[in-house]
C-alpha cells in the first residue's frame, strides 16, 4: 500500500464512524449536548458532525468514544432487536447492575466502557 492510499483511508475512516456515531447518537435519542458529553467535544463541532460539515479525527480520543458509543448502539439494537423505543428507555431507565442510568454512565470514559461491557455480556451466547 502506498502512503497516498494509506492517506486517503484515515479521512474515510473518519467520515465513516462520524456518520455512525450520529446516527447511533440519533436512534437512542441522544441531544446534542448529551452527544458533546459522551464524545468529549462542543456542541458546536457534533451539529457540524450532524450537518455533514466536519468528520472525527482518526487516533483521536473522540474517535475511540464514537467507536464505543456505536458498539453501545449495535449491541443494545442487537438485544431490543431494532425497537429504539425499547433501546431509548434502557439507556435513560435506572440500571443497579450499572448502579445508575445508562445515559449518566456513558458520559464518562470509564462508564461508557462498563456500558459496553454490560451490553457485550448480555449479547454473549449462554
């Protein structure tokens, strides 16, 4: 592979996962603030992430959490199998296995990495 090609794959890689990330941050209903929360930028920067305008940065930190926010999506869609009402109300309802909601968890680093490990065990075949 070529540094070009190597060049050309970081932006689409970016486009991508923004893309993802908008939408798994849509179908559970999350706001724009929430987003900006969970993702660890503006407000300003996702609304231009939503329009289209900008795209998420390959090995950034924002990158990582967008990653998790989509496996968070693709897992909790995968349990509720596709109803986003049912996934909306698990990620705003109170989970003791999590010791909070699941929204207040994944605003941080850490609580949105327990999310996806809550999720993952519940996916895994018995």
């Amino acid at each position: 592979m070529t540094n070009h090609a190597i060049n050309q794959s970081a932006p689409a890689r970016g486009a991508v996962l923004t893309k993802a990330a908008m939408r798994a941050g849509a179908r559970l209903g999350l706001s724009g603030k929430l987003l900006s929360d969970v993702l660890g930028l503006s407000e300003a920067q996702v609304s231009r992430m939503r329009n289209g305008e900008a795209d998420l940065g390959e090995n950034t930190k924002a990158f990582e959490l967008a990653a998790l926010l989509v496996r968070v999506f693709r897992s909790l869609d995968g349990i509720v199998g596709g109803d986003e009402t049912a996934a909306r109300a698990w990620i705003t309802s109170e989970n003791t296995a999590l010791g909070a909601r699941p929204i207040d968890r994944m605003v941080s680093i850490q609580g949105l990495a327990d999310v996806v490990t809550y999720l993952d065990a519940r996916r895994a075949p018995i």
